[in-house]
C-alpha cells in the first residue's frame, strides 16, 4: 500500500486514506507500561490486540456430548459442582502457546503509525481526534528516536487546513 501511494503522489495526486483503527488505546497501555524503557522500544503492532483476542476469545471451557430429547448429538460445558464451568487444561496450554508464540514474529505497526514514519508527519494530515502519537525524529546524538508527541484539541482543525492549502497548490500548478 505504500508503495502505491507513493507512485501515486509521485504521480501529483493527492491521497485520502481512511484508517479505522488509530491505536491510541495501545499506546497509552504501552506508555504507561515503561519502566526504564526508552520510546524506541515500544511495540505499537496490532500484537496486544491480538494477545487480548486470544486471551479472553479462545475456547478454554470443557465440553461434552449429549444427546438432546431428540436423541441428537449436541455439546454443552460441563460443570463442577458448584455449577461453574471446567477449564480444559489441553486448551488452555494451547491458548498460552500461542501468546507465547506471538513474541517470535514481526508484526508491523499500526497503519496510521507505519504512514506517518514512511511519509513524515510534515506530508500527512492525521484528522484522527487522537491525543498523541509516537513520531521519529533525529536525535541529540544524531540518531533517530521515537518521541511521545501531544496532539492539542485543534490539531485536526489545522491539519485539515494544511491538508485542504497543499491540495489547492497542487491543482493550481496541474492547471
């Protein structure tokens, strides 16, 4: 995908996007989570999503057959005594396997933030409504670094207005 775009605004074109997801929830779990860590090692992949689909998604409940009044095979949990559900061992080793498991791949960033570091945040509009954002800028030591960045309640407002300029510049230079 961003390769096309950028064929496209090589083009001259103009891109809208829209991105569903800004994970802002995600990184204020992760920012809030540092202990002694700098910016540059936050994960904002999808990964803590899907950790968290697995973790409370992932049948773990023990189930057995029955037949029902129609003498049909059906599946219900099964129960202690106390009428709570059984957990299957087997199942749930399989579910902490494959959390377990996650750590092993790469997963890209989000979309918004893979978009805004391949493009630089002074080429995107984010009209988004999110409070802040993890940009990449070059460092005291030369290097760059990830750097929590506050968004205020009128970002979208002027990057809209920004957005809305750059667009009007480039039609009037196609004319």
């Amino acid at each position: 995908m961003l390769a096309l775009a950028q064929q496209k605004l090589d083009a001259g074109h103009s891109l809208i996007l829209q991105i569903a997801n800004t994970y802002e929830a995600t990184l204020d779990r992760a920012v809030a989570g540092l202990e002694g860590e700098t910016l540059d090692d936050v994960d904002l992949s999808p990964r803590d999503t899907i950790e968290q689909f697995l973790d409370s998604c992932f049948p773990t409940i023990e189930h057995e057959i029955y037949l029902d009044e129609d003498g049909k095979g059906r599946s219900r949990p099964v129960l202690d005594d106390a009428g709570k559900a059984l957990v299957n061992r087997e199942a749930l080793a399989i579910r902490q396997a494959l959390i377990a498991e996650l750590s092993n791949y790469t997963i890209p960033a989000a979309p918004l933030d893979l978009i805004l570091e391949h493009f630089g945040t002074e080429r995107v509009a984010e009209i988004t409504g999110r409070s802040k954002r993890i940009v990449t800028k070059l460092g005291p030591d030369g290097q760059p670094h990830g750097y929590l960045e506050k968004r205020g309640p009128s970002a979208n407002i002027d990057e809209t207005q920004v957005a809305a300029s750059l667009c009007a510049c480039v039609a009037a230079a196609r004319r």
